[in-house]
C-alpha cells in the first residue's frame, strides 16, 4: 500500500477532525434544542455522538501525528 504525502495525510486529518466536530454537534447539542425527547433517548443519542466524536478526533490526532 502507498504511504500518503505530508499534504494528503493534512487533508485526511482535517476530514477526520471535521466529522468529529459535525458528530458533536448533531448528537450532543442538537438534543438540547429538541423538546420531543424522553431523557432515555437523549442520554443514548448523547452518548453514541461522544463516542463517534471520541473515534474520528483519535483517528485525527494519529493522522496527524504520523504527519510530523
């Protein structure tokens, strides 16, 4: 397999940090603002957006790291 250049392996971890952010947002805050919710679905939604959020800023940081 091919090793990416140092632009590529920028772009990918700017893709990965950028999904992070947008799972944040869509899982942790989004609820806040929604009133239909029961507290059940609000703490799953909350947790399963932390964990995707947590998945692609690790797969961030290591993209990033192996930059340097």
């Amino acid at each position: 397999m091919k090793r990416l250049s140092k632009t590529q392996l920028y772009r990918t971890s700017e893709i990965l940090g950028n999904i992070s952010v947008a799972w944040f947002s869509a899982g942790a805050i989004t609820p806040l603002f929604v009133t239909s919710l029961t507290t059940v679905d609000f703490i799953v939604r909350f947790g399963l957006s932390l964990l995707w959020f947590s998945v692609f800023f690790t797969l961030s940081l290591k993209v990033a790291k192996e930059e340097k």
